[in-house]
C-alpha cells in the first residue's frame, strides 16, 4: 500500500511518539476565545482588517493528516503552515480552518469571502475573492475555490480539485474532477451548463 511517506518524507514533520500515552495541545488566543467563543492559533493566524469569527469556530489548529510505519501503524504528520483571512471576511459559527501543512504554506481565504456556519476547510485550500460556501461545505485538502464562486448547502470537494472562477456548486454535490470558470455543477460530479457573466 503507497503512503505519503512514499514521496513526502524528507518534507514532513511526524511525530516522536504516539498520541495514545500523551496529550498534545496547540496554542490559542486565550482573549479572543473569552471575547468571542472562538479559537484562533497565534502562532500561525494573520488577519486582514474587519474579518467577523463567530462562536466555536477553530482556525489554525493542525489539519487531519497521518503517514504510517513500517507496520501500517498511523503516524501524526505535523501541521507547521499557517492560515491568512483576508479583509471582510465572515466566518460562521462553527467552522473549522485548517493549517497549512509545510512550513511556508499557507492555507488562504479572499477578501470578501463569507463563510457560512459548519464549513470545514482542509489545509492548504485557497478560497478565491468574494465566493460564498453555505453551511455545512466540506473542502478537502488542496482545493483551489475560484473568485466569485458560491458553494451550495452541504456540497463536499474532494482533496486536490480546484473549482473555476464563477462556479455554482449545487447543494449536496460531490466534486472529484476540476471544474472550468462558469461551471455549475450538480449531484455525483455532474456539469449542468455555464453560467452567463
């Protein structure tokens, strides 16, 4: 079975020991928390001006990312990228954004972006200016969102997909290739017709 030790691991961090005899925390800012119920990493959040976080949203924490040994047991991969939250950005109550995993990287949201509550944002995804991902949006790991692009109720997009510009990704569709600017796109990767500007 290929891992991604197979062809990343002179770039990842894994760690020493397992997780199953220690606990292992990551920094928040303890001020915003008591301010506003969320959390957000000091050590690796920049946010741009007027950026609106809503209770119980996470940002900046290490993302899902696991190698194996050479017995197939799962290995933490460390997440040591960051998260950058453009100007006028929302995010909704709930969320979860994932660090970038590389040091160096990061994981990017545009200006203007509103992000409604339960979206979870794998690491390293890039959300183009001014697109909007409805509640319950699920992003996988790498997905590039294009500018102006509105992602319906509960869609989910696979790891590594980059939508266009201008997409419309309809409620509970499931996106597996990449889309072209304009696209909507509908149900089990189904395109429906392109958009008019």
């Amino acid at each position: 079975m290929g891992t991604v030790n197979d062809y990343l691991q002179s770039r990842l961090e894994f760690a020493e020991v397992s997780q199953a005899n220690h606990t292992y925390c990551e920094p928040y800012d303890k001020d915003s928390f008591q301010l506003h119920g969320s959390y957000v990493n000091p050590e690796c959040v920049v946010m741009g001006v007027d950026v609106r976080v809503l209770p119980g949203s996470h940002i900046g924490f290490k993302g899902f990312s696991w190698g194996f040994d050479e017995d197939q047991t799962p290995i933490e991969i460390r997440h040591k990228g960051g998260v950058v939250i453009s100007d006028y950005v929302e995010i909704g109550a709930g969320c979860n954004i994932a660090r970038a995993t590389l040091k160096g990287t990061n994981t990017i949201i545009g200006e203007f972006v509103k992000i409604d509550s339960l979206v979870h944002i794998a690491h390293n995804c890039v959300i183009g200016n001014r697109s909007i991902l409805t509640a319950g949006v699920i992003l996988g790991g790498n997905v590039t969102v294009g500018e102006r692009s509105w992602l319906g109720i509960n869609c989910t997009i696979m790891n590594g997909i980059k939508i266009g510009k201008n997409n419309l990704i309809a409620a509970g569709a499931n996106i597996r290739t990449d889309t072209k600017d304009n696209a909507i796109m509908y149900g089990d990767n189904m395109f429906l017709r392109f958009r008019n500007d």
